[in-house]
C-alpha cells in the first residue's frame, strides 16, 4: 500500500480542484521530493489492493476471540454493522476534504479546528500505529517462540523444531527479526520501494486463510468439530459487561482511515475513491467472517486471543503438524513484511509532530535515523513487556482508533465549517460518538474490573 506519495507536477486533469496540502502529516512536505513526474495515476484495482492491505493486518487473528466472547451470529453481524459504519465515516471525510480541499485527514483536522485538530490527529496516528506494530511483533514471538499469556504453554514453531534453546527465546528471537528484517525494510525513505514485499505479503495472507478453511473443511466431513455456539453466553454482569470488550478489537480491525487520503490523491479519477473504499471493505469484510468462522470453528472455547497461538496442536488430520506449521509461518512472514508499510506514516506523522518547521524529511539522514531507531526500539520494548495482543487491541481501540474511525470524522462533521452537513449526517455523527464512548469506556472499566478480581487470587 502507498501512504507517502502524493500526485505529480503535472496536475492530472480529474485533480484540477484538489491542491496538494503540504503540510500534509501524512505526505511528503515538498512535492519536488516525491519524484514520480511520470506517475499517471494509480488504477481502480491497484486502489482496492492498497486500501485492503492498509486493512487487513493483525486485527484478523483476535477476531475468532471475538466470536467466542459473541457468538457466531452475532459476531459475524458486528463485523457486517462494523463495515458499514466504516464507510459512512470515511463518506464523511471524503465528502469535508472536497469541500474545504484538503489532500489529507491531518489537512481536514487543521481545516476544522486549527493547529490542535493537526495536532490530535498526529498523535492518534502514533498511539494506533504503536499499538498495531507491538501487536505485529507480539504476534511473530508468539509463532516463532510461543506464548504462556492464557496460563497454558503454547509451542512455537522454533520451539517445535529444535526444543527449547537461549537461541530461540522469544526476546532473542525478536531481537534478530528485529534488527535483520524490520529495520532494513524501515529505512526506506519512500514507501514505493515495498511495493514488492506488499504484494508477497498479501499473498502469504491467502495462504493462512486458504489452509484454514480447508483444515476446517477436512474436520467438518470427518465429524470432528463440535456445533460451536451461535449466540453469546451471558450468565452475570461480569459476562454481559464482557461483551463491550470486543469493540475496540472490530474497530481496530478496520481503520484504514489515515491513508484514504494518500489512495485518494494517486487516482488517476478522483471519483473512483467511494466504489475502492467499498469494494475493499467488502472484501476485507468476506476475509474477516472467514477467518473468524472457521478459526472458531476449529478451536470453540479454546480459542486463544491470538488464534495463531492454537496452532501447536494434533488437528486429528494427515500432515497435521506440517499443516500447523505452514499456517503460522505463512502469516508470521506476512506481517513482517507488513511492518514497514505500517511504520512509514507512524514514523512521517511523529517528524510532523516533533519538527512542524524542519526541512524536508527525506533529505535530513540524521533525524530520519533516530526516529527510526528511537521508534523500533520502543515497539520492540512494548512487545517484550504486553502480555497479549488483545491487551494491546484494548489499549489502542480504545483510545487512538476510535477517534481515528468514529470520533473525528464524526466532530468534523458536526463542526461543519462549509455548511455541507444533513440533518441525517449530524443525528449519525452523535450516534457513532455516543456508540465509541459508551462501548469503550464499558470495554475500559470491564477489562480493569477483571484486571481487579484477578490480582486478590493471585496474592492468596
């Protein structure tokens, strides 16, 4: 997915009304930079392909958690209600960016509420993308490491292959990918140059998915999986507040909000933006039910908060433990090839921030450097010390995501500065705020109350 490039000299002719912001915190601040003068325009596909990577990272490995805390039906129907409020939202922002010509979300904050709104929007940036990243590592130390985070001890593949050696200890491990995959792929300066590995990542991610149904599919004819359960299982308070825990997850699974704007200005027909930002939340939609049936499907109520984490066990089919592995292996290797495309608008987005003045980023080698170490060093600290990635789903979904999804565009909305609001915009707009801050300050207080109840047993 491209996040850094912006349209060329020569302004294309469905462009004509849309200038390029260059104060943009999620494009390049000069435009003789980009150097794409022969760029004519990115196509309806490319769009889609980019947009459905932006979506589809790690959020897909908690969502089979999500149906064993809702149940089939209702899970699948929150991701379907979860979808469509997606794009009302980024309808939302779309539709304010035309009006007050902002080329991108920090331009239509700045244009709503000024230097704060930029502001907000930059840091929000920063916590999600943080937070998303020390889930992408936590995720590979679980697969190539394994994980004790439910109680249980999960095997990872190294682990698996050779026992347990000071060599494949998961701080050690992440260590290694750390410094000879994540940061050679970080260092480059413009987001073109992964192209490569975007597209062999999303491959790798249709491999997971494609030796999962068929797993699934094996153990279904074979009668090995048991009915799984269709609606949530509600029995205390405790159990019902439970179920607010799984919002920040779905709305975590669904931002792409920070790069629509960078799709946007590539399309050689601006107008083409709504039918990318359809088709690919459709079909990222059809990926996450898929994932979500058939992981719960297969593991029930022992399904982990990383499902991934699952894979160590006998499947009760041929080839199981080779079958196990190409699973975890596949989508570890598809989020570090992910990694990148994610850091390169966290790491343009914190230069905005800390040097609103300084000259063009891509030309300063030394500041580019010591934020790119300054920022792997503290994901890779955050993966050693966050136990679980739903932790860490709680924590960003909670707070930076949602007013990355729902709060700011839904504020912009209301403010209104160019009078463009329905009356239907506004009464949806109070609806998604009130939705975002009653659900995750639920989802907030349940995951502290059972933070609370736990800690007296442990002590005893």
């Amino acid at each position: 997915m491209t996040i850094g490039n912006i349209p060329p000299k020569k302004e294309r002719k469905s462009r004509r009304t849309k200038p390029v912001d260059e104060n943009a915190p999620l494009l390049p601040k000069r435009q003789e930079d980009a150097g794409f003068d022969e760029f004519n325009g990115a196509s309806f596909t490319g769009a889609v392909f980019n947009l459905s990577t932006t979506i589809v990272g790690a959020g897909i490995m908690a969502l089979p958690a999500t149906m064993k805390v809702l149940g089939l039906v209702l899970g699948v129907a929150m991701i379907i209600f979860m979808a469509f409020l997606t794009e009302a939202s980024i309808e939302l922002l779309l539709r304010f960016s035309r009006a007050g010509k902002s080329a991108s979300y920090g331009g239509l904050m700045g244009d709503a509420f000024g230097k704060t709104g930029r502001i907000l929007l930059q840091a929000a940036v920063l916590v999600n993308n943080i937070g998303v990243l020390i889930v992408y590592m936590i995720i590979i130390g679980d697969v190539l490491s394994g994980t004790s985070s439910s109680g249980a001890h999960h095997t990872g593949v190294l682990e698996g292959w050779f026992g347990e050696h000071w060599w494949n200890a998961r701080a050690f491990v992440l260590l290694i990918t750390t410094l000879f995959i994540f940061s050679p792929l970080a260092c480059f300066k413009r987001i073109d140059s992964l192209s490569y590995t975007s597209a062999l990542s999303v491959a790798l991610a249709v491999v997971f998915l494609v030796i999962t149904v068929g797993i699934t599919i094996v153990k279904l004819i074979n009668g090995s999986i048991a009915m799984p359960r269709l609606m949530p299982d509600v029995t205390d308070m405790t159990s019902f507040w439970k179920l607010f825990t799984t919002v920040p997850v779905l709305v975590t699974a669904f931002i792409c909000h920070y790069n629509v704007h960078s799709i946007d200005n590539e399309l050689e027909d601006s107008a083409q933006i709504k039918p990318v930002v359809r088709t690919a939340l459709a079909l990222c939609s059809t990926v996450y039910i898929m994932t979500s049936i058939f992981g719960f499907l297969l593991f029930g109520d022992a399904t982990l908060d990383d499902v991934l984490a699952n894979f160590d066990m006998d499947l009760g089919i041929p080839y199981s433990s080779l079958l196990n592995d190409a699973v975890r292996v596949s989508y570890a290797a598809h989020l570090m090839l992910v990694f990148p495309i994610v850091f390169f608008p966290l790491r343009l987005n914190l230069d905005g921030l800390l040097f609103p003045s300084a000259r063009p980023f891509h030309q300063a080698n030394t500041r580019f450097a010591l934020l790119t170490i300054g920022l792997i060093t503290t994901i890779f600290l955050g993966a050693n010390f966050i136990p679980s990635i739903w932790d860490a789903f709680q924590f960003t979904g909670a707070t930076a995501a949602v007013c990355l999804g729902f709060i700011f565009p839904a504020s912009i909305t209301l403010r209104d500065r160019h009078n463009i609001a329905t009356k239907r915009d506004k009464i949806l707009c109070i609806f998604m705020i009130v939705l975002a801050v009653f659900s995750n300050a639920v989802a907030i207080y349940s995951d502290a109350y059972a933070l609370i109840k736990r800690n007296p047993s442990h002590s005893e």
